[in-house]
C-alpha cells in the first residue's frame, strides 16, 4: 500500500517546495495573515515585492491599525482588489479593539475578522501555529478535483462542500504548516490549471482523473458568460507645473475611497462635474479645447471598462484654491505615495500623445 497522501506530498515539497518565501522567515501570524490576503487573486511573484514593502513601513498589527488610509492604500496600489486592503485594515483595528492588538488564535475568532474566510483562516491557524485545520483555495480544489474525479464547478455549494470533506479526510498528524505551503506549492507548479506535470506527480498513482483521462477536463469550468462593457470619461486636468488634479472615490464602490481623476458617465456628465467645480480651479479661459487621449480598456471580475480621458494642459489653478480632503493637486513625484487604481496610474505616468480630433 502506498503512503497517504499527505505524506508524498510532504515528500515532494522537501525537495521541490517553496522554502524561502518572505513570509516563512519569520512565519508570525500577522506575516501569515498579510500573505494570505494578497496572495488572493494574485501570483507569488507578484506579492513578494509588494509583501516585503508592505512590512517594511507597517511590520505588525498595530501599525497596520493605526496606519492613516491613504498610507494603507498607497501601499496596496498596483494589487487591485481594494477591499482586500480596506478589510485588512478594518480587521487589524478590530483586533487592537477585541485581541489586544494580535491575531486570535481561534478560528471563530479569526473567521469574524473582515476579509478572512474559512480557508484563509485555516491557512493562519496551521502556518502560523501548526493547528490541524484544512485550506481549500483555488489550487486546492483543483488538485483534489482531479485526485478524486469530483466533477462540477468547484464554486457550486454542493461540489465545494464535497472537496471540504476530502481535504479535511487527507490532513496529517503533524507538519501542518508545511502540509499548507506543500499543497498551494503543488497546485501552482505541478498540478496547474494548464498543462499539469502528471508523470512528475508524487499522487498520481492514485489520481482518478490520471487513470481516467480526464486530467484537462477536471476540475469543471464555470459556466461562461459575455462580461458587459462600460464605458466611462475622466478628466485629465494638469497645470503648468505638471500636477494633475485628483479626486477621491465615495467611500463604497469601485476603486472606493482611492484617488482618480475626475470621472462622468460620458463626456457630457464629465464636462458637467468640471463646470460645476472649475470656477473655483482654473480660469474660464482654459476650459476650452481638451485634447482627446488614446481610450484605456481595464477589465473587472463582472464588466469591462473603457475610460475616455480628456486631457488639459499648462492650466492657471485659482490661487484661492486649497487642497481638501476629496480633491487635490498632485505633483508627478507624489503619486506613489497615494492609492491609485492601476488605470489611472498607468493613464497619468504614459506620455500624452493625443488624437486627432
């Protein structure tokens, strides 16, 4: 009889595992925590960087608690996602609040906490303190789709309630920590969602959908769908000192509470919002003739979205005007010290090359 399953894999990410993430060294709960959160919806390679920064400026829970928004969000920016930032935020004062300004080691507790869900919470719990809980990310559940031939689309309650069974029949006596690392490991390098190393599996010779050919089929795609497109205007609006007008998201919503660029459903809505506000910004003389931009396109989990900037250059501010809190002039070299959606910041440190009109 072969090993359990555990076990190869625990053989396998001896030799071939991930080892030396920032995360593991130290593995305390808050680095555990803040891992788990950004690595959601987004690759390894890509939340190291952005990880070790992110600890750097707030290397605990108190400082992430008491850290001012726009600090929190500048940091986050580029990882899209903001609720990500914005729950992590919430959940570390509700931990200075609740827990004496650390991580609950319970998984009520933690399950409580705004942004962290069942897996994300097990993953802190058998990472940070070697408890004996289950994960089921995304990796997950296609590997154990496929190991067991379970078919459906993971995401339906009945397919994922039959996945939370197996991982929790699987889970050793010891190791946990590693046991979590060697199956996300194994999901994102081995048993990947396109074309899986299957001869190099240390599970294969139990895997269902190996020894059934179904390996390309498992686990089961979501049901597709046309995303609907939106179309947008934002204003580009720069001085003659090279700043750019920004103006601060509502606090719910798309991009919430980051700084963008003046935005209207269409031109008209756009052009409104800068009558309303230009007299008291710039000069009525330099409201004429905007230049047209090349048209961004960015896409979201449920539409995609096409921006169409106009843009005003070497603009006169009213000396009158001052900074507030939803509405300010930003020199080139502030941005990265501000939460700005990936677009816009993209739109802001591109050439402006117009057309023709």
């Amino acid at each position: 009889m072969s090993a359990s399953y555990a076990a190869r894999l625990l053989a396998w990410f001896d030799v071939h595992g991930r080892h030396d993430l920032p995360w593991q060294h130290p593995r305390t709960p808050y680095r555990v925590w803040l891992s788990e959160i950004m690595l959601q919806q987004t690759q390894v390679r890509v939340v190291i960087p952005y990880f070790e920064r992110f600890v750097a400026a707030l290397p605990d829970v108190r400082a992430l608690a008491a850290a001012p928004r726009d600090d929190v969000l500048a940091l986050w920016s580029g990882l899209g996602y903001y609720a990500r930032a914005r729950n992590l935020q919430a959940a570390a004062q509700a931990c200075v609040e609740r827990h004496d300004g650390e991580l609950p080691r319970d998984f009520d507790a933690l399950l409580a906490l705004p942004g962290i869900g069942r897996s994300t919470a097990a993953a802190i719990l058998s990472q940070a303190w070697g408890d004996r809980f289950a994960i089921l990310d995304g990796n997950v559940k296609r590997v154990l789709a496929r190991h067991h031939g379970v078919a459906g689309w993971p995401g339906l309650p009945k397919v994922e309630k039959t996945l939370w069974a197996i991982a929790d029949t699987l889970l050793p006596q010891t190791r946990m920590a590693d046991y979590t690392q060697a199956q996300m490991d194994f999901g994102a390098t081995l048993c990947t969602r396109h074309a899986p190393a299957c001869l190099l599996c240390p599970v294969n010779d139990d895997c269902v959908a190996f020894a059934q050919g179904r390996v390309e089929e498992l686990p089961t795609p979501k049901p597709t769908k046309t995303l609907p497109e939106r179309e947008a205007t934002v204003l580009l609006l720069e001085d003659r000192d090279g700043r750019v007008l920004l103006h601060r998201r509502p606090a719910t919503g798309v991009w919430a509470a980051l700084w963008s660029l003046p935005q209207g459903e269409d031109a008209d809505a756009a052009l409104a919002w800068l009558d309303a506000h230009a007299p008291n910004m710039i000069d009525a003389g330099d409201r004429d003739t905007p230049h047209r931009l090349q048209t961004v396109h960015h896409g979201f989990t449920h539409y995609r979205l096409q921006l169409h900037p106009l843009y005003w250059a070497g603009l006169a501010p009213r000396r009158a005007v001052r900074d507030n809190d939803d509405l300010r002039w930003v020199a080139r070299d502030e941005l990265a010290t501000l939460g700005i959606p990936a677009p816009i910041r993209t739109l802001l440190l591109s050439p402006r090359v117009a057309l023709e009109d």
